[in-house]
C-alpha cells in the first residue's frame, strides 16, 4: 500500500480528531470533546512531549496515526517514548499501515537516540496485543495504576 507516514500537520485537525473518536468509539471510551481538542492543541504545541504520526494516501486522505510521548528516564541518560495509541482506519486495517506508523515512531527513536520505545496493550484486547506482539517484543513488567 502506498502510504505516507508523517508529522501530524494543523490542516490534519478535522480528519485525526474524526479518527480519534472513532478509535475511542472502538475501545468502549468516551472522550469528551474538550479531551480530544486538547490533546490535538497538545500534538500542535512543538513544545509539549506528546506528539502524533498520521498515514497518507496519495489522496490526502489520512487513514491512521501513532501518538506517543517523549520523556525523561531515570535508567538512562537518554529520553524514551511511549507509544500510547496506533489506529487505523477499518478500511485499511491488515495492510500494514499500522506496522509502518510503529516503525516510523521506531524510526525516530534511532535518530534522537533514545533509550527504548514501548507501549502497552490491554489484556483483554487479543487484537491489540497481537498487533503490538508483531511489531515489539513483550516484557516481564506489570503495569500498576494508582487511584489519585
């Protein structure tokens, strides 16, 4: 499939917020839309750690996008990034754009030498983790969340 994979662009705002609902609508998570608007000014913001991937087609069309997050480490002297979400269009799924959008985040974590990409998939999600399992290699960690 010939895809581009680049930096979300401010012309990109009206189809990636349309994916993102549509990726929330999937996990059973409502997002209200002041979150959604947020996280997109947060993706815009050259100086905020959180940012976005999209796939192209030819067309223009925006079919996917990875967002992650830079941030310090304490085992490491370099940053790393934690790729928090990769959805693809239904259309487009099994075609490997989802692998090209992890390997493109991959890639930019070789040239800013980070010290390690990860990310994480629910248990209950057999597609998640299968996806995640094609393209990372699973760890002996458990993630624990604190109620605050």
């Amino acid at each position: 499939m010939d895809i581009e994979i680049r930096p979300a662009d401010p012309e990109d705002r009206f189809p990636w917020l349309k994916l993102l609902g549509d990726y929330h609508d999937e996990l059973d998570h409502s997002i209200t839309s002041d979150i959604a608007f947020d996280t997109w000014d947060r993706v815009m913001d050259r100086t905020n750690p959180v940012r976005s991937r999209v796939a192209v087609l030819p067309s223009g069309e925006i079919i996917g996008f990875g967002n992650y997050v830079l941030h310090a480490s304490t085992w490491s002297e370099n940053d790393v990034c934690y790729v928090e979400d990769v959805f693809v269009d239904e259309g487009y799924r099994r075609q490997g754009v989802g692998t090209a959008i992890v390997r493109d985040i991959v890639r930019i974590g070789h040239m800013k030498r980070l010290h390690w990409v990860y990310t994480m998939a629910n248990i209950e999600n057999d597609l998640a983790r299968a996806f995640s399992e094609s393209v990372a290699k699973p760890t002996s960690l458990v993630r624990y969340e604190f109620k605050v």
